[in-house]
C-alpha cells in the first residue's frame, strides 16, 4: 500500500466517524420524533393559501422514490461516463492537407 492509500483511508475514516457523530448529536437531541419536511411545507401552504391541497401529478411511494432517484442516478452517471471521454480527453484530431494527425497534449 502507498503513501497516498493509507492517507487517503485515514481520511476516509476520520469523516466517516465525523458523520457517524453528527447522526448520532442529531438523533440524541430530536430523538424519533422526526416529521417530514414535506408534511410541514404542505400544512404551512395550506394555511397561507386558504384553499384545498390539490394531489399531484403522479406520486411515488416511498420505495418508488428511491427506486427513481436510484435509476436516474444510474442513468446520469452511465451518461456522464460516455461524455468523460469526450470532453476531457487529451487527444485531439487536427486536418491538415489530406491527413488526419493525432496529437497528444503534454
């Protein structure tokens, strides 16, 4: 194992046990209690707004989010590594008088 390895897991474990230790603050001060984000901002909207909630276009349940999150990830991710090459790749193509030169940027 290299220099870089062992330094690079020893940070990964120092910040690991720093989140560790912010989940662990953030349940010992609000315990299980938690409620939703979603459930406040719904009840806030409605009580500015005076009307009835209106049901959205096509809701998810809650393994139906993290099952779409989960493949546009999947998707964005196989996307970003097709065009990787493409945009950040050393090589270039330059025309000249009847060749094609690949030249490489050092």
């Amino acid at each position: 194992m290299d220099k870089f390895d062992k330094n690079a897991l020893i940070a990964l474990a120092i910040m690991g046990g720093i989140v560790i230790a912010f989940f662990y603050i953030g349940y010992a001060i609000s315990g299980t209690n938690l409620g939703g984000a979603d459930d406040k901002v719904a009840d806030l909207a409605q009580a500015a707004g005076g009307g009835t909630p209106h049901p959205s276009l096509y809701e998810l349940s809650q393994n139906g989010e993290y099952v779409g999150f989960g493949l546009i990830g999947v998707i964005g991710g196989f996307f970003t590594g097709y065009i990787w090459v493409m945009a950040f790749d050393e090589t270039s193509t330059v025309q000249g008088e009847g060749t094609t030169e690949v030249t490489r940027h050092n």
